[in-house]
C-alpha cells in the first residue's frame, strides 16, 4: 500500500476492505479529474452508442444506458463548474496571494 493511502487509512479518512459493511463510499481518482475532459468521454460514449447502432445491437437497455452516461458527465461537468466558479469568486476576495493563487 503506498505511504499516502496508508497514512489516509490510519488516519481514519477511508478504510480498505471494510468488512462491517457495504462499501459506499469510494475515492475517485482526483488527479485525473483535474485534467478530467468531458467532451472526450462524451465522444466515446456516443461513439460507442453509433457502433452498436450499425451493428443493430442497440436494444432499451442499450439507449437507456448511454443516456444515462450522458446525464451523468453533464451532471458532473456542471458540478465541478459550480465548484471552479466559487474558488474564482472566493480567490477575487482573499486578501492572500498566495491563497487566491490556490
């Protein structure tokens, strides 16, 4: 286990392998959400949706399902604008520099 995830651990932030009950709570990969690019998973999932369609392998189920991958990148999408609006609000206020810089 790397030194990060262990100290999180220890420090009661998220636990690995709880076995008291279900796993509800899952860490995304905050990383790569920074660079995160809506669009180009949006592209995939229509791109994938096109290639069942051609191959008449495009059921309810298929439809609902990359419909509800487009309600959820945008849903996220919107989220994370929200958040990058109040951080640009909240920096245009601080007084700190180095704290607007952040």
């Amino acid at each position: 286990m790397p030194p990060d995830v262990q100290e999180a651990v220890n420090a009661k932030v998220f636990q690995i392998n709880q076995t008291d009950h279900a796993q509800g709570h899952i860490l995304p990969n905050v990383e790569d959400g920074y660079a995160w690019d809506r669009s180009g998973d949006a592209l995939q999932a229509r791109n994938a949706r096109a290639e069942l369609a051609e191959r008449g392998k495009l059921g309810k189920p298929q439809i609902e399902f990359y419909q509800a991958v487009d309600i959820c990148l945008t849903a996220a999408s919107e989220f994370m604008q929200r958040y990058a609006d109040l951080a640009s609000d909240l920096a245009a206020v601080d007084a700190s520099a180095a704290r607007a810089q952040e």
